[in-house]
C-alpha cells in the first residue's frame, strides 16, 4: 500500500492513496462460489466481483496514514438494480507497539443503494475522516439483515482522497460527496 508521503514533483500536497479490489477482505471473498478476483473490467485490472451473497461484510485497510483530512471513497459498479442499505464504516487506529492499536475514532453513516445507478462506475462516498496522528484507517461496507440479497457487484478499488472540504451533514441519499 501507498504512503501519503510520496508527492509528485509539481504539488507538495499528498496523494491520494489506493487499495486494489483484490486487496478488499471479507466475509466469504476466498470464497469462489460468491466472489471473483482478479476480474478486469475496463480501465481496471483487479476488481473483486460480488457474484451473489446475502451477507456482506467488505474492509479496506490503510496502514501508516500520515495526519489530516480525507474522504473515503469506494468504486463500485452494479450490474443489477439492488436494494439494500449497507452501514459505511471508517474507523482509525492508533498504532502503538508491534500487533497493538487501540480505537482512535470512527463515523458510521448508511446509503441505500437503490440510489446507485446501475451499469457506471460510481463513487460511493463513505464520508470524511480525520487523522490526527499517524494511524491505521480501516473501512468497512456492512448489510447483514436476513433476507436481503445482494449480487453483480464490483468493486474496483478503494481510496483515502486529502480534502480541504469537511462536510459533517449528509443523507442516507447522499451517494457522491455533497457539494
């Protein structure tokens, strides 16, 4: 994984940081009968494709991330109108000793992703998170209810974006980052 360190050599200014899909861990994602990976689809090489799971439990881990503020923003593309209402969870770590960390600060908020439109690469916004020392940033995408299907999901990657814009209000409605 990346570190927020590296600049390009116009801008002082971090960039972003990425997680492939292939590296998204989870509740069944070893498991073939329910997802793929590598899958490649378009400008993507390493998607992790949803084929059918009624419980879905995704993270995407950030290690060593400098202080700041960030979106979180996670690539999706459905292939089928869905409809369920997953908890995005960002949660920050302090990293203390060797395989210790301790729970610095987390958001939680929910969309309803029969607002996401189907067959386009959309960017679901998690939220915005502040680092205030460096830390382990963990996100997460949860639906657990009994009875809800989800399927033809991908998941192309995951990204901690450096923002100036804080914005503290939203609604479940709210799948791109408000202006």
């Amino acid at each position: 994984m990346s570190d927020l360190t590296t600049s390009n050599s116009n801008s002082s200014s971090p960039r972003p940081i990425r997680v492939d899909g292939e590296k998204i861990t989870g509740a069944w994602v070893n498991d073939q009968r329910y997802f793929k990976y590598p899958v490649v689809e378009e400008e993507y090489n390493f998607c992790l494709h949803l084929e059918s799971v009624w419980w879905l439990e995704l993270y995407a881990s950030f290690s060593s991330v400098q202080p700041g503020w960030y979106d979180v923003i996670w690539k999706i593309k459905t292939r089928d109108a869905q409809s369920f209402s997953p908890a995005l969870i960002i949660s920050c770590f302090k990293e203390l000793e060797p395989n210790q960390e301790e729970l610095q600060n987390q958001t939680k908020r929910k969309i309803s992703f029969d607002k996401v439109e189907v067959g386009v690469w959309v960017d679901v916004w998690f939220g915005t998170v502040q680092v205030q020392e460096k830390c382990r940033v963990l996100t997460c995408m949860r639906e657990t209810k009994a009875g809800i299907h989800k399927s033809d999901i991908l998941f192309a990657e995951c990204s901690l974006v450096p923002t100036l814009t804080v914005r503290q209000s939203f609604s479940p409605t709210d799948i791109s980052k408000p202006s």
